[in-house]
C-alpha cells in the first residue's frame, strides 16, 4: 500500500487499535479528547511508520493534533 | 484583584521560601534589540499578561496573587566580555531569589552586544507563574513586540486572562468528593512506598550537603544525525523519549555517585498538564501547567539502557493513565512541607523534564541561536538534573548541579557518561 491509497478510515482504525477506543471522528483531539499519553502518541507514531513505511519526524508532532492532521501527514499534504 | 495560588503553585512557594527557585530561561540572539526597545517590550508584555504584575501575598498559611502596586519588570543590561558570559551570570540568577511579596515575579538581565552583535536575553522568573511552554511563548511574544516596536509600529493585543488554580480545571473524575477520595487512597499508596523504598535503600541514598551550597550549568547537545539516530532508536522500541533520557540519567547517576550499587532510587518526571485540563490551556497563558511525579527503579551495575528505559516508560505510563499526575499536583503542598519540616531527605537522585519540540518563526525579526532553561535546586532536591527540548533538529540538554556536592569536572564526566549512553552504536536489533 502507498501513502496515495491511503483513506482516513485506516487512520480512525488505526488510532482506535492504538489508543483501545471504540470510535473516534476525525477532528478528536488526539490528546484533549482522546487522552492520549506521550507513550499513546509514540506507540501510534511507530505504528502508523511501520504500516506505511515513512518516517515522521519527532519536530512534526507538535503539528499532529487531530486523527485528521495524522491522516494528512500521511498522504504526505502536511 | 487576587487569586489563591492551587496546591502546586503553593508547593513551589514553600520550597521557594526555603531556598531560591528561579526558572532561568536564556535566550540567545544572533543580533539583538537596543535595551530600550527591550524595555518597552517587556512593559507591553506586563500589561497583558497578569501574573507579570502580580506578587505573593502570604496569609494565614495561604498564599495570593495580588495584582496591585507591583513595580515594572526590573531590566539590567550586563557587560558581555565574551561568548560564554551567560553562563556566569546564569548561575548568579538561579541563586538571587526574587522579592515575591513585593513583585514583580520575573526579572531581565540582557547581555548586551560584545561587538559581534551576538546577545542573550535572561528571564528569571518565579516557577509559580510559569512553566516551559508559557516561558517560550512568552519568549517568542517578546521578540514580536520588540520587532514592532523597532519597525515603529505599536503592538496591539488583548490583555490575556488569569487563569484559575489549575486544580480547577482537572477532569470531573478529580474534582469534588472523588477528588477527596482520590488524594486519601493516593496519599496512602505514596506513604506506603516510602516505607518500601527506604527498607530496601537501607540508608544508602545520598544526604543533603550541608549550607551553603551554589546553583551550578552546563550544557551539551546532540548532533542532529545523533538526535536522529536516538529518536529512530526509541520509537523502534515504543518508547517515550523521556524514559530514555530518565533511563540514561539515572544510570550515569548510579555509577557516578553511587559507585553502581545496585539499590533502588528515586527520580522526577514533569508532566505538561495544558492539553489535559478542561478547557485546555494555549502555551501563550501564563501559568505553572505541569505536575511533577516520582518514581523508583531498581539500579545495578550492569543495566542496560533500553532494558532500563522500558521499565521506566511503562509505569509512568501507566501512572498517568491512571490519573497520577493531578494526584501528585494535590498533594504536593503537603509533602513540600513535610520534605521541610524534616529537613533530612532529598527529593530523589535525579529530574529529567522534556519539553518537546520547539521553534521559532522563521520570519520573526531576531535569528535565535539557541534556548536554554536551568531551575533553581537546593540541598534537599534531586542530586542531578536536566532541561531537555529538541531545537533546531538537536536535542539540547541544560544540567544543574550543587557546588559543593560535585565540582566541575564530576559533573562533566557525568554529563559525558549521559551522552555516551545515548549515542553509543547499537549492540542489541
């Protein structure tokens, strides 16, 4: 799968593995809404590189708000 | 106007009335503003923000912010001899307590032109009204006003709020009568560690040195294909990059301090609390947003860094899951004053806070060299400590140390020991 096939549903999924959620939407605030830890927030980083091959540096992740800003980054619009 | 000061705020009150405890934060500049337009820029930022114009008034065992009669944030311009003066005068800053009942909680020092334009800019600042995230915004705000005020344009901006005791905006499973209840099981779950610590630390945990001790820097970075290669590393692992740094600390402090006993000891970790509370709260309002936690780990004389990191990462994980960070912030005023009142014991062996990331606009009207932050430590806190932010793709570490404790050259062999662990060539997939 290239980052191009990419469809924000993964992502949902992704973050909802990750974080043990249910549902999230695509403007859930990974931290405030979600209560994401700094631990959460690595484990879905190394996750999302792993499944998609790229690499995100550690000074985007601040920019990495929302499960929709994590989709962005992905298909590389960030 | 007034406010009471929250349990935290109180907390770090206490210990600053024990001993100093400034936050030094240092910002250097390429080219900087003339001292004037310093002048002005601070004085616009005292009138917006609140706590620039406030005090401590002490009562009955309370502490308020009190935002009256407060003079204008002090600014004295120091000779810069050479490149390395802000490290001296740093030092000075840490030790030189702030007059909280008179005001204002924040003072400048700005190390003016040696000639080659280079210049640092010194906020010292009383901890209960700031922490790191506020301390770089304020930094950048600072930079924008004075690049107005140079450009002859009048800054404009909205006078910000003063935000409640941050206690006031936990989440609802903290507050109220499951607060009350929370802070008793937590209060016994801590007393009850303390007892399990000491027994198996058996008197080996290092005393406080005796007065008068004197707040002591240093820094290093890491280069960025080191920074890289170390963020590379721990995210392979699933690991936070403060359990890293906390790992590699605590081992340096072990084998340098302890002569790699094995024994268990104790560290700090800092927690930003901004994006937790309800509403959040933006890094550009002024507060003290941060919990302070502690943890003990087994140390020996053979650990390995990432076998060690992982033990860290996962109960401090597993702590603030759990909601540890705003029980530790409601109970701290009560154990600052118990750690006082006893006057034997130090806080813990070390205290490691990772700030993250930060940045400055390309485009703002000064280039920053570098961004250094020191907090103020005396005979009873951790023997080591650190400031650690990523900047300009590099991981930069600011260390304070107490003279006589360690001398100069121990603590660099300490420092020297940190960066090895954590850009030693991988032996382990």
């Amino acid at each position: 799968m290239t980052t191009d096939d990419v469809e924000i549903d993964d992502i949902r999924s992704l973050v909802c593995v990750q974080l043990g959620l249910a549902r999230v939407v695509d403007e859930d605030h990974l931290v405030s809404d979600l209560g994401a830890e700094s631990a959460d927030v690595v484990n879905l980083i190394a996750a999302v590189e792993d499944k998609y091959g790229i690499e995100i540096a550690e000074d985007e992740i601040p920019d990495i708000h929302t499960v929709r800003d994590l989709y962005e980054r992905v298909r590389g619009r960030r | 106007m007034r406010r009471e000061l929250g349990a935290f705020e109180s907390a770090l009150t206490l210990s600053d009335a024990h001993a100093p405890l400034n936050v030094v934060a240092v910002l250097r500049l390429e080219a900087g503003p003339p001292a004037e337009v310093l002048e002005r820029g601070l004085e616009a930022l005292r009138l917006r923000h609140p706590l620039l114009r406030a005090r401590i008034a002490a009562e009955g065992g309370r502490y308020f912010f009190e935002l009256r009669r407060v003079p204008a944030i002090p600014l004295r311009v120091v000779p810069r001899p050479d490149d390395a003066a802000w490290v001296e005068e740093t030092e000075a800053e840490l030790d030189e307590r702030l007059d909280s009942g008179r005001g204002p909680l924040l003072r400048c020092a700005y190390l003016a032109s040696d000639g080659t334009g280079a210049c640092e800019i010194l906020l010292t600042f009383h901890h209960a009204i700031m922490d790191a995230a506020s301390a770089t915004s304020l930094f950048k705000e600072l930079l924008t006003v004075c690049g107005e005020l140079e450009a002859g344009r009048v800054p404009e901006s909205d006078e910000a709020p003063l935000l409640p005791a941050v206690e006031d905006s936990f989440p609802s499973a903290f507050r109220g009568w499951r607060r009350r209840q929370g802070v008793g099981r937590f209060m016994l779950r801590m007393l009850g560690a303390e007892v399990v610590d000491r027994w198996r630390a058996r008197g080996r945990w290092n005393a406080p040195p005796p007065e008068p001790t004197r707040n002591r820097i240093l820094s290093f970075q890491l280069s960025e294909n080191e920074t890289r290669a170390l963020v590379r590393r721990s995210r392979r692992r699933r690991l936070t990059l403060h359990s890293v740094f906390d790992a590699a600390t605590l081992l340096a402090v072990a084998r340098r301090l302890y002569a790699g006993q094995s024994l268990p000891l104790r560290h700090l970790v800092f927690a930003n609390l901004r994006p937790y509370l309800t509403p959040p709260v933006a890094d550009e309002n002024l507060g003290a947003c941060f919990a302070m936690l502690r943890f003990t780990t087994a140390l020996g004389p053979h650990r390995d860094l990432w076998k060690l990191a992982a033990e860290i990462n996962a109960p401090v994980h597993a702590a603030s899951k759990r909601g540890a960070k705003y029980l530790f912030q409601l109970t701290s005023a009560a154990a600052m004053r118990f750690l006082l009142r006893r006057d034997t014991d130090r806080m813990a062996a070390t205290a490691i806070s990772y700030t993250g990331p930060v940045r400055f606009d390309a485009a703002a009207p000064y280039r920053v060299r570098g961004l250094h932050a020191f907090v103020s430590n005396f005979r009873l806190g951790p023997e080591y400590t650190a400031q650690i932010r990523l900047y300009d793709s590099k991981l930069w570490w600011d260390i304070l140390y107490l003279e006589p404790e360690l001398d100069s050259p121990a603590a660099r062999r300490l420092a020297g020991d940190i960066h090895a662990l954590l850009t030693a060539d991988e032996t382990t997939p």
